[in-house]
C-alpha cells in the first residue's frame, strides 16, 4: 500500500530534475579527465558516458547513502567497471567490504548499466558534488513526531499526518541551515538577521509610503526632516517620486475639474479647482500656503499654463 502511494519522484533511483550543482560537477569531471589523459579520442568522456555518469553521480547518495556519499564519488564507467574518487585510504577498505551490496542495488536501478566491478582510486570529492549532497541532507521525516488528525476518513489521516511530519522535517533542515519561519507571516522562511521575511519588509514599507503620502496630500510643504518623524527610511529620491506622482494626479483632476465647466458652470467645482491648484503648487515649488495667491502666480510656480485661462473662467467660457 505504502510503495503504491508512493510517488514516483520520491522513490530512491527515480528520474530527478537535474540540478545546476549537478551539471557543474559533470563538467568538472570531464575537464580532469580531458586533462589527465593524452588520448583524448579514446578516454575523452563522451555524451553517452556523460548521461550514464550524470544519472549515477545523481543517484549516488540514495545508493550509498550520505556518510558514504560524502567520500566517494563516481568519476568513470567503463565496459561495466564503474571508478570512484575515494576520500582516503579508511574508505578504501569500507570500499572494499561494500561493493558487492553497491554493486547489486546499481543494476536493480539501473538495469541497463550492467555495472560488474567497482574501483576506488584515491581522489577528491567535487566541490560541486558536496554541494549537491549538502541540498540533500535533510532530515528523516519519519523520525519526526507523529501528529493525530482528527478525521473520520482514516485515509486521509494517514495522509494529512505523513505531510505534516514531512513539513516539520524540512523546518527543521532548514532551521540547521541558518533559516526561520518568519516572526509576522510565519510562511516564509528568512535568514535575514531580524528573522522578517522580504514579503513583509516590502509591505511594511508600502505601508509606511501610503502614509507619508497621505500626510503629503494634507500638507504638501512638508520637509524630508519633517517626514523622517513618521519614516526614518525616507530618502529624498523617494520623496521626490512621490511628489511628482501626486502632482500628475492633481494636474489630471484640474483639467478634469475645468474641463466639466464646459456644458455647465459650477461655482463648488470651480472652488474645488482653485483648491487643487493651490496644493499643486506647493508639491511642484514645496512653498507654504501662505505663498501661493492665485490671482498674481509666478512663472515658475505654473507646470500647466492652462490654469491661466481656468482661473479666468466665466459661465459657458471655456470651449473643447
């Protein structure tokens, strides 16, 4: 019942995606080969060996597990006769006693190798290889505690039960390798020094923008100084950003204001207009209230010099 369910992915000799790790350490290989040999037509690995050789380095820990893993690695297969680099000479003589049972479980996982001997040459383990067993060592979930589900479908128990063990194995895998479960989301895990996650830091400084520019709305003059009391991370590029967005929002709302003054005027809009116009001027200059007199503007106080004529509005003036 177990194998059944049993996926096929999690199965020891399964097909596996091939890791970038894993092509690095093939390419390591053949080059050292490519190098150490002076005949290169007859000992140069080709696309076969290389597919062969990748599959076993791939499947070499679950053959040989990770102690063993960890100190010898597959280099070369020839006619049958499958090479190691072994770490030192103590693995050597393990070597020695084990290869039979290596032998054995290779051609049950891969029938088409029809691996007959195995030889340990003394060597060292591809860096990228400790890398590729290092994304591997984690811990047996079936040492994990066993969590009781309450259900009526003693099925699904069964399932529910075995994924939760797989999820606190993998937490604590990754809690040995530096990680957290974040301290606010508590979804993603971070190594950052804070134990906060980068989704939460984003949003908490898209929060802390939506309130600076609710403030800027308010009170547009507001300094950089002024704003580091609500967000001590402002910069002034973030500022600036800001400002000019809100200002194109309110550029768009004039025009717009004017623009429904044409089939009919509205004293409330028209005031209303004047009132945008006056907060677009202090986040175009960042001058006070008290400086702003919409019937003697300056020059440089204007980014649009149509509000001359939508100050100048009459009943029925403004023509499209």
């Amino acid at each position: 019942m177990e194998d059944r369910k049993q996926s096929a992915r999690g199965r020891v000799g399964a097909i596996k995606p091939v890791g970038f790790a894993l092509v690095k350490a093939l390419s390591g290989l053949r080059e050292k080969n490519r190098r150490a040999t002076e005949d290169r037509s007859k000992f140069l690995l080709g696309a076969r060996e290389m597919l062969v050789l990748g599959r076993l380095v791939n499947a070499w820990k679950d053959v040989v597990g990770l102690q063993l893993a960890h100190k010898t690695c597959p280099i070369r297969l020839i006619r049958g006769c499958l090479y190691l680099a072994v770490a030192d000479s103590q693995w050597m003589q393990t070597l020695v006693f084990l290869k039979g049972a290596i032998i054995e479980k290779l051609n049950q996982l891969f029938p088409d190798v029809k691996i007959v001997e195995i030889i340990g040459r003394p060597g060292e383990i591809p860096e990228e290889v400790e890398m590729l067993l290092a994304d591997a060592d984690w811990p047996d979930w079936r040492q994990e505690s066993a969590h009781l589900i309450p259900t009526d479908d003693a099925e699904l128990g069964e399932l529910l039960e075995r994924c939760q063990r797989k999820l606190d194995a993998r937490l604590r895998g990754l809690r040995q390798k530096g990680f957290e479960l974040c301290h606010k989301c508590e979804a993603t895990v971070t190594d950052s020094p804070n134990g906060i996650c980068a989704v939460c830091i984003f949003a908490g400084r898209e929060n802390d923008r939506a309130q600076v520019r609710l403030l800027i709305k308010e009170m547009p003059w507001l300094t950089l100084e002024e704003l580091h009391e609500l967000d001590l991370q402002l910069d002034s590029i973030e500022l600036s950003a800001i400002r000019l967005e809100m200002l194109e929002d309110s550029l768009a709302f004039i025009k717009e204001l004017a623009m429904e003054q044409v089939a009919e005027f509205n004293e409330e809009n028209f005031r209303q207009m004047k009132k945008e116009i006056v907060r677009a001027v202090m986040l175009y200059t960042g001058c006070m209230p008290d400086e702003v007199d919409l019937d003697h503007l300056h020059p440089e106080q204007i980014p649009d010099h149509d509000w001359l004529t939508y100050l100048s509005l009459e009943p029925g003036e403004l023509q499209c």
